[in-house]
C-alpha cells in the first residue's frame, strides 16, 4: 500500500529519482532571495544610530524628572552620546554618498 505523494513500490522515506535534484535548486533559489535589501554595515549604523537616539531621549525624560535631584549625569550622558550620533550621522552620510544605501536584491552580498 502506498501512501500519498509515493509511488507504488517506493520505499517510504526515499525520494523518487530527480526530485531530489529538484528539490535542492527549489531550496537553494529560494534561499538566495531570503536576507536583508541592506548590507549588514548599513544595518549596523542604523541601528547603533536608532539606539543612541533612544538613549537621548530617555536622558531628556530622566532629567525632566529630577529623580534624586542629580541631572548632571543626564547631562554628560547626553553630551557623551549627542557626540556618537555625530559620528554614526556622518558615516551613514558617508555610505549615502558611496551609493551603499541604495536597496539591492535579498540574499546578495556586496
């Protein structure tokens, strides 16, 4: 008796000749369409970027708040990570320039 999808006389588990073949150029070429539209050092820059954001605003917040009266840490914090969004704002200017932000296809590596 054979099960669905196998083909009488097919041992169940054994894929039937060719398929196999066709399964792997199936898998790989969907494989190769799978990943970010960014390189990973664009994606890096971004997201450094977005998190010292973040952290900017939660200094503004925690020293709005005047929570144990000591704003100069919120202070220096802010000066320490205004000066790190210099530096990642110019580097992603930089990749702008370089045409390195520009979408590419899923799955190619530059």
């Amino acid at each position: 008796m054979s099960t669905v999808g196998q083909t009488p006389g097919q041992v169940p588990g054994q894929v039937p000749p060719g398929q196999g073949q066709m399964q792997g150029q199936v898998q790989g070429q969907m494989q190769q369409g799978i990943g970010s539209p960014m390189s990973n050092e664009v994606y890096n820059i971004l997201t450094a970027l977005q998190s010292k954001l973040k952290g900017l605003e939660a200094y503004r917040k925690f020293s709005q708040a005047g929570v144990g009266g000591n704003t100069q840490i919120w202070q220096y914090l802010t000066q320490v990570d205004t000066q790190c969004v210099q530096v990642l704002t110019q580097e992603l200017e930089r990749l702008v320039q370089a045409g390195q932000l520009r979408p590419r296809q899923p799955g190619q590596t530059m």
